[in-house]
C-alpha cells in the first residue's frame, strides 16, 4: 500500500492488483465551487483518468475531499490533472476489486478419451527340437483373435471459476446522542469513540456545532497518541459550522480505541442534531475495514 501526494499534471504509475483508492484534498484551488452535498461536493479542483497498460478510462472530476475510488481488473497508472494550487493526496487500498464479479460456474465435464488401439500379436516362440517322425496328426483349430486394447482414461474435469471478492470485511459506527460543551478552552475533549480490531481501518468522522463568540473549532481522529486525521475552522459569533475528516490507513495489531476529539479557543458546542434545522446524525464516526 503506497501513498502519493500530486500537484499539477502527471502520470502517476500504481502498484498493480490493488481494489481502490482513496483520494483526499489536502489544498483546494482559489477557484474551486462547492455543492450542496453533504459532506460538501465540490467543482474544478481537478481530473483524474485510470489507465491500464493498453490505454485509459474516461476522465471524472474530484468532487469530494475525500473519494474512495473503486478499481476494474487492471489498472496500472493514474492520469492527472489539478487546477491552480490544488494538492491531494492518493492512498491505494489493498484487496480485490469491488467491481468483480461472483465465483464462475464449475467448467463442464472433460470429453471421454478415444478407444485404445488394438494390442499388437505376441512374439512367436522359440523353434522346439526337432522330434521323432511321428503320424501324421490333424489339422488344429484356428487360434483366437487378441484381445482388444484398453479403452483409455477419461479426460480431467476443467478448473473451477476464480473466486469473487470479499469487499470491505468490517463495519463500525457511532452517532452522538446529546450536545457536548467544550468548557475549556484549548484543550482537546473526547466527543466519540469507536472499539476497531486487528486490521487495516479508514475512519470517517464529521461534527457539527455552534459558537457564543468569534471562535476556532477544531477535531481530530486519534487513539490518543498517533493522530490519523483532522480539520479546523474559524466562525464569527453565533454561526453554526461543520466539519469533517478521513482518516489515513489505521493498521492495528489489535483492539484499540479510535477517537473523535475536539477543541475550541472561545466558546464552542458540538451539537447532536441541527440548531437550525433539527438535522439527526450531524455528529458522527464511521470505519471501514479495508484489510
């Protein structure tokens, strides 16, 4: 699994047989639009073409901050153009490729061999001593034919079909129930967590809030020493702001506990539904297992 940061325009080559990739902006272009997607969408950050060794996939535009983008059978190279001051990051997921399909049929039986030919006549004895003149005996019968030969051995059975892929192997996630006051300044406070076990996770992990005063608000997503991923904001007194994050690959030898924290510098809530709109399941965590 190899991780590639791009700027401007380029061929990036890729480590063959991986199932997806994961497209993350570090830096949006002055220029860019956004959508009303949720998490935000956005336009003319920059293209991007999959490419096998014969030739290239049509292009389709980054549209998100972080994309995970599923690989046919094949693909060896990333085609890539950014716009302006456009930097993303692109991580490969290893496995199969979700788009292949399920186990092929069992092949047909193998068609039965053709009869064996006929054995060849045996060897003709050694001439016996010559004997004393005896009468004349009568004719013998005529012997019997040989045998026929062998039929021969059924051809083998074709191979079985590949098997199907396995797609993603885990799934975990948490919403927040009630509104958490972060009551001191500068200082991160725990909002969610989720329990992973031995494996390769992505964490997607958003929350949204709403400030007294001009005020920064920041999260992250962490096990308490390693930080995996984060996002910050600055809002003017008393708007609403949202964030959201994906994590890097977290590889885990075991269970550990993955947490959403926050921090502010002024006064900050992180809601649990929408102050404007009673939107549910604004503050949230949610992890896949990749490998």
């Amino acid at each position: 699994m190899s991780t590639y940061e791009l700027t401007g325009t380029g061929v990036q080559a890729l480590t063959a047989g991986q199932g997806a990739l994961l497209v993350v902006v570090d830096t949006l272009p002055a220029n860019h639009g956004s959508g009303r997607a949720n998490p935000t969408n956005y336009y003319d950050v920059g293209l991007l073409r999959l490419g096998t060794a014969d030739g290239w996939y049509p292009a389709f535009a980054i549209e998100s901050d972080a994309q995970v983008i599923p690989l046919p059978t094949g693909i060896t190279r990333l085609g890539y153009a950014l716009f302006g001051a456009a930097d993303i990051d692109v991580t490969e997921i290893a496995g199969p490729s979700p788009w292949q399909g399920p186990p092929g049929a069992v092949g047909a039986t193998g068609a039965t061999g053709a009869t064996g030919a006929t054995g060849a006549a045996g060897a003709a004895g050694a001439t016996g001593a010559t004997g004393a003149t005896g009468p004349t005996g009568p004719a013998g019968p005529t012997g019997p034919t040989g045998a026929t030969g062998a039929t021969g051995a059924t051809g083998a059975t074709g191979p079985a079909g590949p098997a199907g892929g396995s797609g993603v192997l885990g799934y975990a996630s948490t919403t927040l129930a009630s509104a958490v006051n972060l009551t001191s300044a500068n200082t991160w406070t725990d909002i969610l967590s989720l329990s992973l076990g031995a494996g390769t996770w992505v964490v997607w992990a958003e929350a949204s809030g709403h400030n007294g005063s001009n005020s920064s608000f920041g999260i992250r997503v962490t096990d308490g020493t390693t930080h995996y991923g984060g996002a910050e904001l600055t809002q003017q007194t008393g708007w609403n702001g949202s964030l959201s994050t994906v994590s890097e690959p977290i590889v885990l030898t075991g269970t550990t506990t993955i947490k959403l924290q926050a921090i502010r510098n002024n006064s900050w809530q992180v809601d649990a539904t929408g102050s404007q709109h009673s939107t549910t399941k604004v503050t949230r965590m949610l992890a896949l297992q990749v490998a």
